[in-house]
C-alpha cells in the first residue's frame, strides 16, 4: 500500500519507488481526455455557451430590429439589399409572365407593389446602411436575422436547463440526502409526495399552467416577462424528483460505511456527515445525471413552444423558432433548418459530454480505459 515520503507530496509502493498520488478528479480528467466525442462535446457546449450569453459584446444583428423590404431573404453572404432586389426582379417576371399569358389582371396591383419596391431598395441602397447587411442564415417574414435570433433564442431554451437543473441540485440533492440519511418520517413524508408528484400528469399540469398564463407576455417582474418566468417554474416543477430519488438510494448505501461510522464515532452530527462526506461521494452521479438531465428541460420548452405555449415575442426560444419554421418549411427552408441544426447539434453534444462524464466518474470503468 503507498505511503506518503518525508516531503509529504509523494507516496512510496511496496516496491519503495516513489509514485505521484492521482486525486479522483485529475483521473477522472485523465480518463475523460481519452473519450473524443466527449472532448468534442465539451468543445461545442462550451461555444455554444460563449457566443449565446456573450452575444451583446459580439458583433450580431438586433434580434428584434425588422425590415420589411428584407423578409424572407435566403442565406447568403451578399448585402440583403442585393438579395432583395434579385428576389423582387424574379418576382416581378413571374407576375408579368402570369399577366400576359393567364390575363391575370387582378395581379396588377400586385406587379405594381414590386416595382415599387424595387425602386425604393435602389434608391435606399447607398442611404441606409441596413441594406448592406449580410444575413449569412436569412432573414424570417419580419425580415429579422436569422443568427440573430437563432443566438438569442438560445438565451431562452439554454437558462431553461440551467433552471432545472440548479432546481434539481438546490431541492432533489437536499431532500434527498436527508430523507436518505436520517430515514424514518422525514423520510416517508419526503418520499409519498415524491411518489404524489410522480403520479400528476405532469405535461398536462404545465399546458394548463402555461394557459392560465398565456395574456400575462406584457407583465415584467424584475425586468423578465412573467409568462417566462411562469415557464421557468412550470419546469422546475418537478425536475427534482428524479435526483432525490437517485441522491436518496446513494445515501442509503453509503451511510452504514466505514468512513460514515469513523466520523460518527469522532462526534461528527448528522449535517456534516452528509454534507462533508456522503454527497462528496455522491457528486460523480449527481453532475453525470445532470448532465443527462440538461437536455430533457430544452426539449420541454420546446414542445411548449411548439405549441404555442412558450416564450412570446418579441422574445424567442429555438422551440418557438423551429414551430415558426414549420409553417413555411416548404418555401422558406431556412426557417426551420437554421435553428433546428442548432438546437439538434446542442443536445448531441451534451449527451455526448454525459455519456463521457459517466464514464470518466465511475470507478469501474477504469479497467475497461
């Protein structure tokens, strides 16, 4: 068995050859390293978090500045203001050509408009700088950017599972671990409303919370709408029971432990056995089933913003873009693709990232590495 040498940072084998002691995380760092598609996982998140919640200092368009004369435009890496007038020119010949070969006189005033506007992009071009933007994704029908809002949308859909997730930490851990560790009716009580809870149609409990809300977009607390942080409750309703659960049966079968029994015998009381020694021994499994947990928030929103149940505007979630997207798919592509590849690309990585955590943590990965 290693012991530590004089000097204290060293430990010395049977062998009396000095080895470096290896702490749980440096090896689970070590190991973790090895896992590519979880290095690139952890690469794509920590870009995703870096641009969304540093887009104010980033050099983005306004998500909510609109452009009428821009709307719909494809992605493209030209001025929107020549993007447009290529689109109302082609525009403009179809309705020409439908006037002259169908006698569609009703399409005149139609014909009309365009070349209106076609007169007034020209005119603007060289006066309004908004016409040399470049909307590299495209724009929606408002004529907004889509990166812009694809960015700040992100904001949304990722605070979302940053909510759940602290609410599982800060309520599931805590219970958990107490109902584990001291048992008896504390832990019967914790345990039958976790089973209550459990029982609640819970996706229907939030659509009707959700709906008791849905007028309440143009009501701020703090600075946020309330329908937005009625959602956030409404996810945090119960995204702590699983973690109690899984905290609780941890507790349980580390309390009876040697290390338990040696700091109950040197007086230690029952808070700090479970906050300095069980969940330190827990912590592999809590940040593994976050982790795993994180995505099932982001694709909540979405269903509700899928059913119009979410973020309003002028503010977005990539749930309210995709359902957005849906609507025109078939002649705005872009609409649906742009933030569908970027929420789809965020979950992968993520579940990417856990699979490796999970394995990273677990001690008896360590032969299979």
């Amino acid at each position: 068995m290693p012991v530590l040498n004089k000097k204290g940072d060293d430990a010395v084998n049977e062998f009396n050859q000095y080895v470096k002691p290896v702490s749980l995380w440096a090896d689970a760092w070590k190991r973790l390293r090895k896992n590519r598609m979880a290095v690139i996982g952890m690469w794509v998140v920590g870009v995703y978090l870096f641009i969304t919640f540093g887009a104010g200092l980033l050099p983005f368009y306004s998500y909510t500045e609109q452009e009428l004369l821009h709307a719909n435009l494809p992605p493209s890496f030209k001025p929107a203001g020549s993007v447009a007038i290529v689109k109302l020119e082609n525009r403009r010949v179809e309705l020409a050509n439908a006037i002259a070969t169908n006698s569609r006189d009703d399409l005149k005033r139609d014909l009309e408009r365009v070349n209106n506007e076609i007169d007034q992009i020209k005119f603007e071009i060289s006066r309004d700088p908004i016409h040399n933007r470049v909307h590299i994704l495209g724009t929606d029908s408002l004529g907004r950017d889509m990166l812009a809002r694809t960015i700040y949308g992100g904001q949304i859909s990722l605070l979302i599972g940053i909510v759940g997730t602290l609410t599982a930490g800060l309520i599931g851990i805590v219970l958990g671990a107490l109902g584990g560790y001291l048992g008896g009716w504390l832990d019967n009580i914790i345990s039958r409303f976790v089973d209550i809870m459990y029982s609640l149609p819970y996706m229907l409990v939030v659509i009707i919370i959700m709906a008791m809300f849905s007028d309440a977009s143009n009501t701020t607390v703090v600075g946020i709408p309330l329908n937005i942080l009625v959602l956030f409750f409404a996810i945090a309703l119960v995204s702590w029971l699983t973690m109690s659960r899984i905290v609780r049966g941890q507790v349980i079968s580390l309390k009876n432990s040697e290390f338990v029994e040696a700091a109950r015998s040197m007086g230690a009381g029952s808070g700090r056995i479970i906050f300095k020694h069980l969940l330190p021994n827990t912590v592999g499994i809590i940040i593994v089933y976050s982790t795993l947990q994180f995505p099932s928030f982001i694709m909540s929103e979405s269903f509700l913003s899928f059913l119009g149940l979410g973020v309003s505007a002028p503010y977005a979630s990539w749930g309210t873009l995709v359902s957005e997207g849906v609507q025109g798919m078939q002649l705005y592509p872009w609409l649906l693709i742009v933030p569908a590849t970027a929420m789809t690309l965020f979950l992968f990585a993520i579940n990417f990232l856990g699979d490796g955590l999970r394995d990273a943590l677990d001690p008896q990965s360590k032969n299979r590495n």
